[in-house]
C-alpha cells in the first residue's frame, strides 16, 4: 500500500516485527540480527524465510529466530511459491501477527508485481552498486570496467523492476587501481554491513515512509550523511 507509515509506533513501545528473505549465507542478514537484538533497537526481526537450504539458515537458528525454507522446485509455479511466502510472512504461528516490515537480504529471486504491491512501501533490498548504475549481477566488474571513480551499495523499496525501487540510501567508497571484482566486493560489503541495519532501524522508528514515488525521511540525516535531504542519503567511506 503506497504511503505505508511507521508513525503509529513511534509513540508506543511495541517492537516492529521483521521478516528477513534471503537465498545464500546471509551475511546482511546476520548484520541485521545483530543490529536487532542490541537493547533499545526497534525492529524485531520475527522470521527468516529462504527460497531453498540456504546457509544464512543455520545463522538465523542460532540467533532463536523462526526459519523456513520454501524451494522453488517444490512448487508448481512462480504464483505457488510466492503464495506461500505470503502465507508465511502473514500467518500468526509465524510471524506474532504478520511482520510490518521486509528486508531482502540476498534474496536471488525476482519477486512478481503483485507481490511487491501487497508489500508496498513495506519491503527494502540492498543492492552492491550505487543505484540507478549497475543493476543486477557482477556489479563490482561492470564498476571496473567502466571505470568508476567511487563504488559501494544502495538501499532501495522494492518494486516489480530488477533494482528499480526508490533509493533511500547509499554509501560509497573509491575504487583503487589495483582493485579487482573480488578486493571490491569485499569492501563494498563491509559498507552493506554498516548501512542496513541503519536504515531498517531508521524504518522501524517511522523515519523514512515512502509517499508515491517519493521516499520521505522525517527527521533529518542518519549517522554519517554528507548530502542534503530528500535526496537518497550517502555516505563516504
């Protein structure tokens, strides 16, 4: 729902509950999970839901948090698979409710229109590049080979398009001449861990909406920003 807020939460003590998708090792989800378990934080990330035996499981497991793993081969169709991942982030066994909030967090599958409308305004990705540059895969080779000067990652709401949601935030760092695709992912990943749990913590107190098209932060810059709001917010490494 376009202009989901946060706002009735801002004023109370309820926690706001978070699921986490991921595909692989999870390692921005287990920066999440450590960002979510400190004292005072606000989301409470409920939920891990894997689109197969991804390994970022086992993380989540340790952490006491509820996992499941959905294959895409046990389901007939694109439809199927998504429907039961709604199911899972809605059903109260699950979830205490249903969550209010989604990170994807290497979560490999592209995710249907109207999934991402059911979810609007909800469901917020990381992505190794600063977007709108270099979308999709083997984003720190396209940086090389285009020769770009700064590099890093970028939180995004998620839409129906491939990386294409509006920007809430960056952070960047300079690519070096002797960096390769490996040396760069490295580092940009350092960055991802360090933004996102900054960002669904900014979500969580209802700091940034989004309002159409618009991404909206009520409150000023996070920690670190060096560019003036409403602008998408970046960092320098």
């Amino acid at each position: 729902m376009t202009g989901f807020s946060l706002t009735h939460y801002q004023h109370g003590i309820e926690d706001v509950k978070t699921a986490v998708m991921i595909s692989g090792r999870g390692s921005n989800m287990a920066a999440l999970l450590d960002y979510a378990t400190q004292p005072e934080t606000r989301p409470e990330i409920v939920l891990v839901v894997a689109d197969g035996p991804a390994p970022g499981l086992d993380i989540a497991a340790r952490h006491g948090i509820k996992t499941l793993a959905l294959p895409r081969p046990d389901f007939a169709s694109r439809r199927d698979h998504e429907a039961a991942i709604k199911d899972a982030l809605t059903t109260d066994a699950l979830t205490k409710g249903g969550v209010e909030l989604i990170c994807l967090a290497g979560y490999m599958r592209l995710l249907s229109a109207d999934f991402c409308r059911d979810f609007e305004g909800r469901m917020i990705n990381i992505h190794p590049s600063l977007l709108p540059l270099h979308k999709g895969l083997d984003t720190h080779q396209k940086a090389i080979d285009a020769g770009d000067a700064v590099h890093g990652c970028s939180v995004h709401f998620v839409t129906a398009g491939m990386d294409d949601g509006p920007v809430i935030a960056q952070r960047q760092l300079a690519v070096h001449a002797d960096d390769t695709a490996d040396s760069l992912a490295g580092r940009v990943l350092g960055l991802e861990h360090q933004l996102y749990p900054l960002v669904l913590g900014a979500m969580a107190e209802g700091l940034i909406t989004l309002k159409g098209e618009t991404v909206e932060h009520r409150s000023g810059p996070l920690p670190g920003v060096i560019t003036d709001l409403p602008s998408p917010l970046t960092w320098q490494a």
